[in-house]
C-alpha cells in the first residue's frame, strides 16, 4: 500500500539521555505538543471532521488525562510490554477520576527508550491484548514513528505515528464498532454495553450503522 509522501512517518524526537528525569520531562514536552497540535485537531487525510482523536481535548479540558512516563525499557520484549498493559489497566481501573463521565478518562503512557527495534512489538502487543482489555470494555492505541495503523475512515492515512513511543487507553465508546466489528468476541462485548441505542435508532452516522449490522450478521 502506498502512503502519501507527506505522512511516511512521524519526525523522531531526539532525548536527551543524561538522567532519567530530563528524559521523562523532554519526553512529555515533546508528547504535549503531539497531543496539542496534531491529536487535537483536524486533519484532512481523516475522512471525516474533527480532532484526530475527540476525546483528548475534552479529557484535558476535564482534568481527566492522565500521563506517566515509563523508562528502563530498552530491552523489553512482548511479554514484558504485554504485562505493563495489564499494570496499565489496573491503573486506569483504580484511579480515583476528578470527573464522573468514563468517557472522559484517557490513561497516556510514554515510553520514551523503547529502541527503534521494538517499535513493532508495541504493534504486536495491541494485537495480542485487545480482546482482553475489551472485555473489560477497555480500549488500547499504540503509537510509535512508524506505526501502520490507519484511521477507521481512510486505509491510506497511518492515524497513530507519534514522535515518541507511548500507549493509549480510554473506556469502549459508540464509535468503536469500527474497530470490533469483524471479531465475534469483541463484537459481543460491544453490543453488550451499547446495542440498545441501535435497537431504538439512536445511532445517526451511517458507517457505525453499518458496521454495526456487519457484527451482527455473524453473531
């Protein structure tokens, strides 16, 4: 698949690595401005309106994004990223939220030594805990300077290239149908938690629609 020239990857930021505390503070300045000025905002290869993502704005509105920085990781291999996604989860579920809507709550994590080589395995790991976090109707974004994910809306546009590795989760909302639709066990969960605004045609967009009928042809 050839991609648009101007969205090849995301420009690498460069650390510097004398301690451990200037990494994490450049870190999250470089993740900041991400969030501010790309995530947070329209972009026309999307294929529809709106902020790249439109929950960061509000949860930061909110006081409901919360942002930790995890270094040390330069020879993690999957089995030790998949088990800081579960610490990640345990995290989202015990935090104590100043707001009560779930979902407003967004959990970043950076991981700003995770070695080029390694990007893939963030990729792997999403892959191999999706249905488990989704059971527990929770969502994972990987992203990274080279991540292929696209957006849900436009195959040719990698939505998820950062400047720095990190990860993302948030609560299931409606518009993840795009995501679940194709997998019997995600789908049910979804359905689960947000098939009755369906039943009582409260859903409006067509592609959720959709895609939401596409789950439930084979479930």
């Amino acid at each position: 698949m050839t991609l648009p020239l101007h969205v090849e990857a995301a420009p690498v930021a460069v650390l510097s690595p004398a301690s451990p505390a200037s990494v994490t503070e450049a870190a999250e300045a470089v993740v900041q401005e991400w969030l501010r000025d790309y995530v947070s905002r329209p972009h026309e290869e999307l294929g529809r309106d709106g902020d790249v993502c439109p929950f960061v704005e509000p949860a930061a509105r909110a006081g409901t994004l919360m942002m930790h920085t995890r270094t040390g990781l330069t020879g993690a291999d999957g089995g030790e990223l998949r088990a800081l996604v579960r610490e990640m989860a345990r995290t989202f579920r015990t935090t104590h939220w100043p707001r009560s809507n779930p979902t407003m709550y967004a959990y970043v994590l950076i991981l700003p030594d995770l070695p080029q080589h390694r990007w893939t395995e963030l990729d792997r790991t999403q892959a191999l805990v999706k249905a488990e976090l989704a059971e527990g109707g929770l969502m994972l974004g990987q992203f990274h300077p080279e991540c292929p994910e696209p957006a849900a809306r436009n195959p040719r546009f990698p939505v998820s290239r950062s400047p720095v590795p990190l990860l993302a989760m948030r609560n299931m909302a409606l518009h993840d149908v795009l995501f679940l639709h194709n997998d019997n066990r995600l789908f049910a969960e979804y359905q689960h938690r947000f098939g009755s605004r369906y039943e009582r045609g409260a859903v409006a967009d067509p592609l959720l629609r959709s895609s939401y009928e596409a789950g439930s042809a084979v479930n």
